[in-house]
C-alpha cells in the first residue's frame, strides 16, 4: 500500500527546524503538486535549488515531516525559472509514481497543505489562526480555540458470502473501477456501526461476523480507512443505492476482475480475497 516505504519510516513528529539547502519543498495550488519527472519517477525541488529567484523561502515556510533524513517542508508562492524541469501535475500522480517515499510524502504533504489553507481563520471567532511552536495544532490567541489536523475515520467493506465477495462502482465518479462498499463514520458509532450501517444503506443487505483487517491512512481524501471484512447475514438480494453506486455484484473468487496494484487497502482486500488468503 502507499504507506509501506519499509525500510523508510515517515517521522511525523512536529520538530519545526529551519531548512536546509538540501530540504525537499512542498508546493500545491488546489489539486496539483510540483514537482520534477526523472526517469526514475519524480522528485521535488530542493530549498537550494529554489533560492535565487526566492529569496524569502527560508523565512516563509512550514515544517511538515521527515523520511529518514530527509526534511520536508511547504512553502508558498514559488517563483521558477522559465525554463525549469518542474513541473505542476495533479496529485493524483501519486497513486503510482516512485519513489514509493517521495510518493507517500507528497501525498502526506497535501493533507497537511489542505488542512492550513483551510483554517486561517478561527472557525469560532473569525481572528487569524497562528501556528503553534510545539506541537502541530494551530491556535487562536484572541479565543483559544484550538485546531489539529483534520482525520476523517471511514470504513472499507469486504462483505463475503462463502467463496463471493460484493464489489461495486461508484456512481458519478471519476473513478470507474471495482471497489468495495465504503463510507464515512458518522458521530456517535463505533466503527464495527458503520459497517453495518453503510452495507445497509448501500445495498440493503444484512452483515455479521465482522471482524477488522488493517488501516491505511487515506491523504487523498483526509481519511483514515479501516478495512473490515463481515459474512452476509440472511438473504443476497440487492437493492441498490443508486445515488452512492451505479451496480453492485457478487463476484466468485476466481472470476474477480482485478489486478494488484499499490496504492490502497481496497485493492489489498479484494486482492486477499481472490488469492484464498482470507
Ligand atoms: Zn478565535
């Protein structure tokens, strides 16, 4: 999956120390990153290679996490050279771009982009947030309201029927491919409620037996998804959300239409499934 950049690790303790000529910088505008294709994959721009046209980039930037030893940080409002090999794409590049660590990191780095764009202002009383020295938390001097970093707890579904599993697409997405039901937890469920809830709602069906399988955390979407496989309980018959999803279907193991790939932990499930490991 995107996060497992063994034997790499991603430091995500907040240590906010100045950059170095040598620090990886971060820089989005809305969906799209910069960066640098090699024919290894793609890199970022380093602090020193960014420095003549700006000069304030040592001044103007925020600690986000380190790979090893490597620091990355983000930085705002970047002046390139015209002739410059870096280039804007949009993130979804980092679904299968390597390295695999770069590719964690840029998405990583885009949650937290998002999340300090969207909370200049205190939600309660509208000052301007300032950043917090030891922790990463952004606070309001003038009310103390306090703000950290915004997960949204969602669950992924395998719901299995002796040798089937149900697979799905989604309804109005860009994304075309099978996936597995899927949804956000709600205030007041536990996650074990969610699933449940969800497999209801979505296709009608009643679940038991459901038991967690692993976690991923989801910058995509400020997620962090927990897999659950559950057996169904009672009747197949489908009534489908169509607002949520376009078709639902039960697949046998050995007709699933799906190929491995990296990024995430609903291809890892539905992969587990057709190889009988599950
Ligand atoms: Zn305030």
């Amino acid at each position: 999956m995107i996060q497992d950049i063994q034997p790499r690790h991603l430091d995500n303790q907040y240590r906010p120390v100045p950059p170095d000529r040598d620090s990886w910088a971060l820089y989005y505008e809305d969906h799209r990153v910069l960066v640098k294709k090699t024919p290894s994959g793609i890199t970022f721009p380093k602090f020193g290679e960014l420095e003549r046209l700006n000069e304030e980039i040592y001044e103007d930037y925020i600690y986000l996490f380190s790979v090893d030893d490597e620091r990355y940080y983000l930085v705002r409002d970047i002046n390139r050279e015209p002739l410059s090999d870096l280039t804007m794409e949009n993130t979804e590049i980092f679904r299968a771009a390597d390295p695999q660590y770069h590719a964690f990191a840029g998405i990583t780095g885009y949650q937290l982009y998002n999340w300090y764009k969207n909370h200049k202002y205190c939600g309660r009383c509208g000052k301007m947030m300032v950043r917090d020295d030891k922790e990463r938390m952004l606070r309001c001097d003038s009310c103390h309201n306090m703000e950290f970093p915004k997960i949204c707890p969602a669950v992924i579904i395998g719901v299995t029927d002796g040798n089937r599993i149900l697979m799905s697409k989604y309804a109005g997405r860009t994304y075309k491919k099978y996936a597995l039901l899927a949804g956000f937890t709600e205030i007041g469920e536990t996650v074990e409620e969610t699933v449940a809830r969800e497999v209801m709602e979505e296709v009608g069906l009643k679940v038991k037996n459901i038991r967690y399988y692993k976690s991923q955390p989801w910058a995509f979407s400020d997620t962090l998804l927990m897999g659950f496989y559950c057996d169904l309980d009672g009747s197949d018959e489908i009534t489908l959300d169509r607002e949520e999803l376009s078709l639902a279907e039960w697949f046998e193991r050995e007709e699933i239409p799906v190929e491995p790939s990296r990024d995430s932990l609903t291809n890892e499930m539905i992969i587990k499934f057709k190889l009988g490991e599950v």
